[in-house]
C-alpha cells in the first residue's frame, strides 16, 4: 500500500529556514514504516507520551522528527521537525 506523507507548515518553515531538502526527510520516515513492517533496520524512534501521546519521535543525531503515524488510513504527518531540546515545545 502506498503511504501519504504530509508535513505541518512549522515543519516545512524549518526546511526552508535550515535548508534541508524535504527528499531526507520522507527518507527517514520511510525507513520508519520499515521498522514497523518487522524490517532489521537502523533507525531511532520512539512513542512518545504525556502531550505528545500518540506521536512517534525519530532522532537523527541533534535533529528531531515527531511524526504521527495512521495505520489505518497508510497517512503519516509530520507536526515537527526541530533541532534537540526545541522540538518539544
């Protein structure tokens, strides 16, 4: 099944801002949806609880990801993408 995936207008400002390329991005959340499909890959995610319930988080290095994941639907949207200690606020 193909998966949406689509990024929150905070999320995008940070790209354009940083100067990131939104490919990297889907890349990682990509191999996420490997992980969840029982793939041996190298990825930092986890669940996230408190105001964040329901949200995955995936670290890669100092740059942070919080991505909803809705299995049922095959969407996966991106709230935030920050750098460590910003992305939670």
């Amino acid at each position: 099944m193909k998966w949406q995936i689509s990024l929150s207008k905070n999320s995008l400002r940070f790209l354009q801002l940083n100067r990131f390329e939104e490919i990297l991005i889907i890349n990682k959340i990509k191999v996420a949806l490997r992980k969840f499909n029982g793939e041996d890959v190298n990825i930092d995610i986890k669940k996230l609880k408190g105001d964040w319930d329901g949200f995955y988080r995936i670290r890669d290095g100092k740059l942070r990801i919080i991505v909803e994941f809705q299995f049922d639907n095959f969407c996966a949207h991106i709230e935030e993408i920050d750098w460590r200690g910003n992305a939670y606020k």
